[in-house]
C-alpha cells in the first residue's frame, strides 16, 4: 500500500513539474522525472525545507520533489538541445 501511494505522489510531483515548465511527456515519463526529480530534490535541498506533514505525507518532501523534477526537465531540455 506504501508504494503505491509513494507512485501516486511521484506521479503528481511529475505532472506538477510538466505543468510548471511547460512540458508534455506521457504519464510514465512524468513518473519517472517525479522519482528521479525527487531524490535529486532531496538530495540537493536535504533538510532545509522541514516544513510537517499533512496526512503523513512530508510538505518539504512534495517541495523539494518538485523543484528537484523541475530542475531534471530544464537539464532534459538542455541535453536534448
């Protein structure tokens, strides 16, 4: 049950960053920037943004997902120029 609501998070954290940049990828694509967009996320703003939880969901976590899945769509774009 865990993992299927950390794909579903994924997945919105991908959709949310397509939307912000302006991108039309297929939804396992979204998935799978959202995975990657996250640890990137995670892994460049660690704990600076600790800002609770919401039904167990971590808000930092979603945030940092986001921007990390942003930022993994400007490199995508730059490479692919």
């Amino acid at each position: 049950m865990g993992l299927i609501i950390s794909l579903l998070i994924w997945a919105l954290i991908g959709w949310a960053a397509g939307k912000i940049m302006g991108s039309s990828y297929v939804w396992w694509l979204n998935i799978i920037i959202g995975i990657v967009g996250g640890w990137l996320g995670g892994a460049l703003l660690g704990s600076f943004l600790n800002l609770g939880e919401i039904a167990g969901i971590s808000i930092g976590g979603v945030v940092t997902g986001i921007i990390g899945a942003v930022l993994l769509i400007f490199i995508i774009r730059l490479i692919k120029k």
